[in-house]
C-alpha cells in the first residue's frame, strides 16, 4: 500500500518552499494538515488542492464604477 501522507519537510522540498512556510501555511489553515506531535502530516489530496499564492502583495482591486 502506498503512504498517501508526507511531513512538512517533504512538501517543503516538492513545493520549493522553506519547512518554516509550509508550518505557518498550516497553523493558519491555508494547507490542511493534521498536527502529529511536534510534525504537521499533510495528505497527498490535500496538497494536490492547495495552490500556493505568488511572491508579495495582492494588487489592490479599484473600484471601477466611480461617478
């Protein structure tokens, strides 16, 4: 049977991301994970269905129905 579950070290190197970013993307909830003692476990469906945001701020949205 194949492990269907990786730590956050290992979605770390897939991702290209630091351990440090993948833990606080978990304890805020933006990729579920399962805490496991002092390792956050993270299921292989829940990082297909996480999509990672790009570098920096969200570009302010202007409101285009001025008067």
């Amino acid at each position: 049977m194949k492990n269907n579950t990786f730590t956050s070290k290992q979605v770390a190197a897939k991702l290209g991301l630091s351990q440090a970013r993948i833990n606080k993307l978990c304890q805020a909830g933006r990729l579920p994970a399962q805490k496991f003692g002092n390792a956050w476990i993270i299921t292989a469906t829940d990082l297909a269905a996480f999509v990672p945001r790009g570098p920096g701020r969200p570009r302010k949205v202007e409101n285009i129905e001025k008067n």
